[in-house]
C-alpha cells in the first residue's frame, strides 16, 4: 500500500493534517529493488480489502482511543473516502457526553455494517460470475468485517491494545 494506495498525493496530504502517522512494517524482509512496479501489478490482482492479516489500519482519536480497525488493502479513492468518514464520525461522537461515546459509535459502527452488508447483496454475486461483481463483493465482506471488529475496540486505548499486538507478533 505505500508505494500505491499512500503515494496519492491528495491521501497523504489528507492523512497528514488529520491524523497522526505510525508505520509498522510487518515483513521483516528488506525492500525490492523495482518495489514500485512490483507493487503497482500487485495490487491490481488483489480485490480491495484482502491482505487483512498483513495490512491494517487502527484510526484514533487524539486521545489515544480506537475508532476503526480497519483492514486490508485498499485503494486510495476508498481509504480517503474511508479517512473522511473516521474523521467525521470521531467528531461527531467525541462531542457528545462521555459516558455515551462508546454506545454512539458501537451504533454507528453496525449501522454501516448493515449498510455495506445492504449494498452487497444488491449485488447479487452468488448469481453473477462476473469477476469484477465478485471482486467488489469480496470488498464488501472484508468492509463489513472492518466495522464488526471494530466494536468491541470503540474508544479502547490504543496504546496498550497495539502493545499486546507487537508482543504476539514477537513471541510467534
């Protein structure tokens, strides 16, 4: 995703001004030397959203609490349109009071499940062979999955819960 989906321009310029950035490589294997090109055919056969045990993305807020784990890769257009809508849905819910923060976004968070649920089934796949239906379906299933395991993490400290990732990481 760096050399792709986070060369855009207006992504990273996004990413940027409304979020702090942390990079964690998780192949521990050194660079190609044509990575660039490598990456480009890469991730056009990948659909968006797979690669979620590789890729993922922890969106907080300033106060070091989860609001969406979201995982895989993703295209720029989709992950900027996805960075917008964090941004938007942190604010909205760090505005109410506190104690009903983490029911507001665990709402908001399977209200757009179902959405994204909704909008694949419209797509019909299991009736479409078409490999491009199939591929944005997939999209879909691994969107959906973002927003389900997100819930249980809602307004969690980020902190600590990457922690506990980078030491599982390490005693495997």
């Amino acid at each position: 995703m760096r050399t792709v989906t986070f060369a855009n321009l207006d992504l990273a310029q996004y990413l940027e001004r409304n979020f702090i950035l942390v990079w964690d490589n998780q192949a521990p294997y050194p660079a190609a030397n044509n990575q660039e090109a490598l990456a480009q055919r890469e991730m056009a056969s990948y659909p968006e959203g797979s690669g979620g045990s590789n890729v993922r993305s922890y969106f907080c807020t300033a106060n070091d609490e989860i609001v969406l784990l979201l995982e895989g890769y993703w295209s720029a257009e989709r992950y900027l349109a996805l960075a917008k809508f964090v941004r938007e849905l942190g604010d909205q819910v760090t505005a109410q009071h506190q104690d009903e923060q983490v029911k507001a976004l665990q709402k908001a968070l399977r209200a757009h499940a179902q959405f994204v649920a909704r909008e694949r089934d419209l797509l019909a796949p299991a009736k479409t062979p078409d490999a491009e239906v199939q591929k944005k379906a997939a999209a879909l299933t691994s969107l959906q999955n973002s927003f389900h395991n997100s819930i249980p993490l809602a307004f969690k400290p980020a902190q600590g819960f990457l922690n506990q990732k980078w030491n599982e990481r390490i005693l495997r």
